[in-house]
C-alpha cells in the first residue's frame, strides 16, 4: 500500500533564504510522485511531478524536488523564498492501479516573512 | 475555458438533510474525481469515475453515491448528512491516466459544515 509522510505542518522562511518541504512515501511500486500548491480559498495546483527518468525535476514558479530512491524521498525546494509563495503544498503518490488516483500527505503550510 | 466548475462554494446542513454537491468540466475529460480535505489529513478519493457510466470507490466512500451520466458532469450526493461529513470537498478531472495526459485539474471547493 501507498502511503505519504510531509515532516513538518508549519514551516516559516524569510524572504530570500531557501525554501524546504520534506516529504518521504512508501509504496510497493514505482512511484509516481507529485507536488501541488494550495493558495488561500483556491483549489489545488500541479507544482511538479515525477513519473520517470531525470530524478530532479523542475516545476513552476522557480520550485524543483528530488527523486531519492534510496532515501524514499522527494523533497520540494526552491533556492529564494518571494512572499508569493506562501501557501499549503501537498505531496502526493498515486495508487497503484491508478494514476491519478492519488494519495496525499498532510500538507505543509509555508509562511513567508519580510 | 471555466475549467472545472464547483457549486454551491459554502453550504450549511442539518444533520440527516440530503444535497448534491455538483461538480462540472468543460474541458472533454474523461477521468473525474471528488476528494474532501479535512485539517490535518489531506486530501482523501471519495468516489473516481473512467467515464461515463463508470464510476468507483476510493478511500473514504461511505455515505457518499455517485454517478455519470455525462462526461461533464459528476455530482457527489450526501444522502443522509452527518457531523464528520464537514469538511471541504474537491472536485477534480484529467484527460487520461497516463503519466502524458493525466494532469488533475481541480475546482475551486465546496466548503460543507454539518450541524
């Protein structure tokens, strides 16, 4: 079975410094692995995914995340914080028998300070 | 393009009150779910659907029906509300589920407070 760890529910950078959200898996297949961001009072939106191939995978408004085997682990970073960037990101692993079928982790809330 | 489309955005029951929360896409995609996200737990699958006609469960199914008679709309029925039906309630839908065209697209939530 597929399950999705997000260490940490709050995490608060300053503007600039480097941005990181953990978020370790398990699952019983090859994963597919997603990161999406929640905006306050909006839906949610695909940041980043990895299926196959290149382990970094780079995604939207300056954000990339790593596929570590090894680690069971694909974490989100981004080198500069902006003040946009506050939100709820969400990592998430589909099921298998299903793409997009997905299961989520708890979500990180990012808070971005001056 | 709307996208996908969710109705009502706030709604307030009684406990044992019935409702349809509607979902629509407008987008041609087959795929169609519906997750609620509770504070601390994510987002959970309700009910999938392939197409129309063609629906399944997911994790948390129970009190919850389904069905597709369109490929544009997907409606989510409460029949009978309770108190852990609170909650915040997605609506999601993607051209396929293949790694190529299987990006969800989600609406904007129907927030659900049962009394």
């Amino acid at each position: 079975a597929q399950s999705v760890t997000q260490l940490g529910s709050h995490v608060s950078v300053s503007e600039g410094a480097l941005v990181l959200l953990r978020c370790n898996y398990s699952s019983s297949v090859p994963p597919y692995l997603f990161w999406y961001v929640q905006y306050p009072n909006q839906g949610l939106q695909l940041l980043l995914k990895y299926t196959t191939g290149a382990t970094l995978v780079k995604g939207i408004n300056g954000f990339e995340a790593e596929f570590k085997k090894s680690e069971t682990s694909f974490h989100l970073t981004k080198p500069s914080a902006h003040m946009s960037d506050a939100a709820e990101y969400f990592c998430a692993v589909s099921r298998s028998g299903g793409y997009n079928k997905l299961i989520f982790g708890a979500g990180t809330r990012l808070a971005v300070h001056p | 393009n709307a996208g996908v489309t969710q109705t009502p955005k706030f709604q307030v029951l009684k406990t044992g009150q019935s409702m349809t929360l509607q979902c629509a896409q407008d987008m041609n995609h087959e795929y169609m779910s519906w997750y609620r996200q509770d504070p601390g737990m994510g987002l959970r699958l309700i009910h999938y659907s392939v197409g129309a006609g063609i629906t399944d469960q997911g994790e948390v199914p129970n009190g919850y029906n389904v069905s597709r008679s369109t490929t544009e709309d997907f409606p989510l029925r409460l029949l009978s509300a309770a108190p852990s039906q609170t909650s915040v309630y997605f609506c999601a839908s993607s051209y396929s589920d293949t790694p190529e065209f299987g990006e969800q697209y989600f609406g904007p939530g129907t927030r659900l407070t049962v009394t």
